[in-house]
C-alpha cells in the first residue's frame, strides 16, 4: 500500500546535526554511500557468524554503476537490508542511526561499523536532484520498500517488486554537478576513499587492450583490496611488502629510510604503518602525507589534530575507530583519545628509533643525512621526544665521523675544554667556504662538527640548555684561540686615540653596506693580519629570525662583522708605522673652564669637531692610498666571501700588479 508522509525533523535531533554537520567537499557523498553499504554488508556477515542467519550469504561485493547517458549513480549492496518500518526510522527521522544499536548487539561479531551519525545518506542531495532507495531486508517475510525523495521535506515510500536482499539507492545527478556523471570522476572518488574497503567495491568490468583500443572483459573492476598491509600482522611481513605498499602510495616518492607498523588494541584500537621518508631541506613540501583512515575508509590526510607537529613530516597510514570524528569525517574532534593516541605515536616513533641506534647503528649512519631534519624538528617541537632523543641524536663532524651527543663530548672534552671549564663544541655550516677556520682548528688538535641543516641555528640553542656545562661556537666565529681559551690572554696596548684611528682606517676600506667592529687583538706573527668574524650571538639569532623564530628585530638589523686586526702581524705593524708617519696626531683642545660662557663653550665643541673631522679626513686619505692596508683587507674579504663587484676587479687589476712588481721588475 502506497504512502506518503513527510520526514521528521524535530528540535531533538536536528539541532546536534546544525552544531556538528558540515560536509566541505560535495564529493564526499560517494564515500559516505559506499561507507553505508559496506556497514549494511559487515551486518550481514556479522548474522552469519552470529547463527542468526542460515541461509547463503551470496555475493557480499557493493557495486557502484554509472550511467553517464541517464546521469544516475547507483551504489548497489546485498547486505541487511531495511524494511519499510527502518526505512522509516532511519530514513525519514534524519539522525537516527541504526550503527549503534547494531553494534551493541553484535559487538562479538564485528569489531566496528564505520558510520554513526545517519547523516551520510543525505549527503546524496548535495550533488542529486532525486534519489531513491530500494531495498528488502534479509528478515523472513519481510517486503520490498522503494523510497524516493527530490531534496524537500517531502517522500514517497511504497512497496516495490525487488527480489533480492540488501540495497539500491540511485543517485539522479543534478545538471550544475554532471561532474558526477563521469566516469573518470567516479573512479577516482573511488580509488581516493575506497581502495582499502573490508569490503570488495565494484566499478565496472576490468578492460583489456584489442584492435587498437581498451574494451571490457567479463571480470569485475574490483577497486579495492579487502586486507590492506596495516591489518596484517607484522610478524608475516617482510621489507619488500612494506616497500611495496610505500611504492603503492606514494608511487612517485624517493625509497623510505625505515617504518613503522603500529598495532595496539588497549587503551584504544589503532593500526597502521609509518616511514621515515627522505626529508632534504623543506619541511613544508614533507608535510601531509598521512592518510587517516576510520576502518579502512580514507578520511583524511590531515592530521596534525591527531600527531604532534614534527610527526606530519612521516608518510604512511592510520588506521583507528577510536579517533572521534564530526558527521563530515573532515575535521577532528579534540578528546582524551587524541591526546592518547598522539602520545602512544610519538613513544612508538622515539622507540623505533632508538632501536635502530641500538642494534642497527650503521644503517642508521648511513642515512642520518636525509633524517636528521625530522629528528632536530622534533627535538625542538617535543619535549617528551627530545629528552628520548638526547641518546639517539647523532652528530657528523667535518670528517664524516658520526657520534651520539655523549660520545662526542667524551671525545672532545679533554682538549676542547675552555678556561672556564665549558666544553666547546665547535661547528661549521659549510665545509668550503668555512675551510680556513676549519684547518686552523684542526691544527690546534680541535674537532669540528658539521651542522648544515636548516634548523641548526635553533637546535644549536636547544642543545646549550641540554648538554651541562658546555657551549656551542661557529669556527669562523672569531679566532680559534679565542673561541677555546686556555688562559688570560694579552691584549695589544692602544690608547683609546689609536684605537680609534685603527678603526677609522679600516673602515674607510671595508664595504659600506654592512656594520663593522674594529677591534686590535694579538694572534701572532705567523697568523693573518685581519680576521672577519660574526659574533656568534648576533649571527645565530638572526638565523632564528629569519627561520621565524620569533625574534624578527635581529632579521631586520643589519648585518655586523667583527674586524679583528692582528698587531703581531708584520704587514699590520707596517701601516700602523707608516699611519704614524704620515699623518699627524689629532689636535688636542682643552676643554673649556667650567666657568666659562656658553658662546665659548660652543665655540670649543666646534673646534673639537672640526679638528676631528679634519683627523678623520687624513686618516682616510691614508687609508685610500695605502696599497699594503687595502690587499689585506680584500684578502680578508675575499677569504669570507663578501669581496664583490669593482672592489673584487680592483682586488684583481691590484694582484696582477703586484705579481708583476715582484717577479717581472
């Protein structure tokens, strides 16, 4: 008998559905009808298993037909069932579920049904004009319903001739979503949200290549694969397999470094595997490649809700019922759950590694290179992971030598330990331009770490605060005596007036563009007359700032050298004679009485100034024509890579010149 009526919308179960439902994408439709189909199936297996069905299952297969000429979807299933009394209530009372009640019932049956809101099926209008079910429920003498609806509160429902147990629903897609209508869209839905199913998906028929073209043979198109790698146990697996599955998806991607499987059932139900895959220098392109899955249904690929920061660089698969998702499985909902699951996947991570350390160290040695990002990033980001990671951290020095932090320090600490008693771990970013400063500490017995990863300058700092009473220096930051001093050392003797000259001169050569800190220092006869440094403070937090460590002010700051003049260096005390020789002292004039008028006060500052503006003149006049002051200084530049444009063409026209001078003449 034919019916008509209206779906039942009321305060008590749609305002949970207005706070908490929200599907962002149209195309999530087919997930959530294919979603239902596979639970209405699972149901079905599950009344076997249980006895409560004796009959033959048959085909259990949920098959997905397209017509693209009619612009109908059809999601066809052979499980449960409804008859025309659950139609109506989880049909027509939007929000009604019947996932709960099931699986408190058969909870021995069936480990999980994915869908738990009843709003997946409406989800359908998103992209239809019409849709319809027919369906006939695996109860004896049940009958067949077909339900119909065009989007309004209205339905119609009525008994229907369908012979076969389980479900049709037929999409009729509406003109401003034909997309729906394609094939090629279809399949892909389907290979993005269905591929691991625990159900087989049927698209079609498999094609094979004949006279010149793909044609249809009489094997279903399965879509999916029933048992996934993540749900096998690890015991029965090998590398390849795991290889395999990475190959699988992500088909264009480098080899992975090592995986994870994870398998836990208590607190809560989570599989799934993990890899370390090749990070270089990009955090950002690394990020996002974990697809989150809810029973082998693809949710998401955004995760950080779920892992903490640092663990988005792994690539790889989660698989768990337990993380609380919203109706549109897009988002996450913030619970006790997550924060269990994210710390059981950090402590999974930390210990993976850690075994690899153990037992595997030169596997690990071997490809610390293309995980050291990932390790360093999380040491920052994770407290709990950098205290683990503290004895699994590697570091590689300049020779290619790796150490664990402890190590190194038992290595270094008998001829790196300063004055103050702080070991000095001393460091470089790039071999070839660092090359002299490395050499020079070779030379005194030191060793030199090499940090070249994107985050060291902030990891530099972490390590200050775990490693006890020890401290970090870039080579080429000042002297190497400097930067590991055995005593108290003495320092050249200069009036405060020839500290200044020195400093003028010096500057008067140097490029503009930058800051610079002259400074006399004693490094010996043998050792260069300049030495261009950068503190390493200001050189290290403006690396922060500008990896956006919260300290933009050192970003904006220009850049500051530290001009270090050896006075022992012959070449040195050459032009600091002929400076003493060619231009005359700055005039001295006495200050004026305390007593004295405010016009002669005046007129005394302004003699001053103009008499140091005029000294100030004569020692860059100096400077310009001294030949010897103006070599060293571009020797010094050159050395640190900042001699550019017509000063490095006058350096070279001025080297030439030289040579010829010496060997020509």
């Amino acid at each position: 008998m034919a019916t008509t009526g209206k779906i039942g919308v009321t305060t008590e179960n749609i305002f949970p559905v207005i706070k908490k439902f929200l599907y962002s994408d149209h195309e999530i439709f087919l997930r959530e009808l294919v979603a239902n189909a596979v639970d209405a199936t699972q149901k079905m297996k599950a009344l076997a298993a249980s006895g409560e069905y004796g009959a033959e299952l048959g085909d259990l297969a949920v098959r997905v037909e397209l017509d693209e000429a009619a612009k109908t979807l059809k999601v066809i299933d052979n499980g449960i069932g409804m008859t025309e009394e659950e139609v109506d209530k989880y049909i027509n009372q939007i929000a009604f579920s019947s996932a709960g009640e099931f699986l408190e019932k058969y909870k021995d049956q069936l480990s999980s049904i994915i869908g738990h809101f009843g709003l997946g099926f409406y989800s359908a209008f998103m992209v239809a004009d019409k849709v319809t079910i027919e369906t006939l429920s695996w109860k004896e003498g049940a009958k067949a319903v077909k339900w119909s609806c065009d989007g309004s509160p209205e339905y119609d429902m009525e008994e229907c001739d369908k012979a076969d147990r389980g479900t049709v629903i037929t999409l009729y897609i509406a003109d401003d979503e034909k997309e729906f209508a394609e094939k090629k869209r279809i399949e892909g839905l389907l290979n993005k949200y269905c591929k691991f199913m625990p159900v087989p998906v049927v698209f079609g028929k498999e094609q094979e290549w004949k006279d010149g073209k793909y044609v249809d043979t009489d094997k279903d198109n399965v879509i999916n694969k029933v048992e996934p790698l993540w749900a096998r146990k690890p015991a029965d697996l090998k590398d390849e397999d795991y290889n395999e599955f990475y190959r699988t998806l992500y088909p264009m991607a480098e080899e992975p470094l090592f995986h994870i499987h994870l398998n836990v059932d208590y607190p809560f139900n989570l599989t799934g595997i993990l890899y370390f895959p090749k990070i270089k220098n990009n955090v950002e392109i690394s990020r996002n490649k974990i697809q989150l899955y809810c029973n082998q249904m693809f949710v998401t690929d955004s995760v950080d809700n779920i892992v903490p920061d640092f663990l988005t660089l792994l690539h790889g698969v989660i698989d768990s019922p337990d993380i609380p998702l919203n109706v549109s499985r897009s988002y996450l909902q913030s619970d006790a759950n997550v924060k269990k699951i994210s710390t059981y996947i950090t402590k999974k991570v930390a210990d993976r590694l850690d075994e690899i350390f153990r037992n595997e160290r030169q596997q690990l040695e071997e490809k610390w290179d293309n995980l050291k990002l990932f390790i360093e990033y999380g040491m920052l980001s994770d407290e709990k992971f950098c205290d683990r990671a503290m004895k699994f951290c590697l570091l590689k020095n300049t020779e290619g030598k790796y150490f664990s932090i402890e190590d190194y320090r038992k290595a270094i600490e008998g001829e790196q330990t300063d004055k103050d008693k702080k070991v000095v771990f001393l460091y470089a970013t790039d071999v070839e331009s660092q090359y002299t400063f490395i050499e020079a500490a070779k030379a005194k017995g030191y060793d030199v770490l090499l940090l070249d990863c994107q985050l060291d300058s902030h990891f530099v700092n972490l390590l200050e605060t775990k490693v006890e009473n020890a401290r970090f220096a870039r080579v080429d930051s000042d002297s190497v005596d400097n930067l590991i001093a055995k005593e108290e050392k003495i320092k050249p003797q200069l009036s405060e007036a020839d500290q200044e000259d020195l400093s003028v001169i010096f500057q008067a050569v140097l490029p503009k563009e930058n800051q610079y800190y002259v400074q006399a220092d004693n490094l010996g006869e043998n050792a260069a007359p300049i030495l261009i440094t950068q503190s390493e403070f200001m050189r290290r937090y403006r690396e922060m700032s500008a990896m956006g460590g919260g300290m933009n002010f050192y970003g904006e700051m220009p850049a500051m050298y530290n001009i270090t003049v050896n006075m022992q260096n012959p070449l040195v005390a050459r032009i600091m004679a002929s400076k003493a020789a060619d231009v005359a002292p700055a005039q001295v004039i006495p200050d004026a009485a305390d007593d004295a008028s405010e016009d002669v006060k005046r007129t005394v500052t302004e003699a001053k100034e103009t008499a140091a503006a005029a000294h100030k003149s004569d020692l860059e006049a100096f400077a310009g024509d001294n030949e010897i002051l103006k070599q060293i200084t571009d020797l010094a530049l050159l050395a640190n890579g900042m001699l550019k444009g017509k000063d490095l063409s006058d350096f070279i026209a001025r080297s030439a010149k030289v040579v010829e001078d010496a060997y020509l003449k």
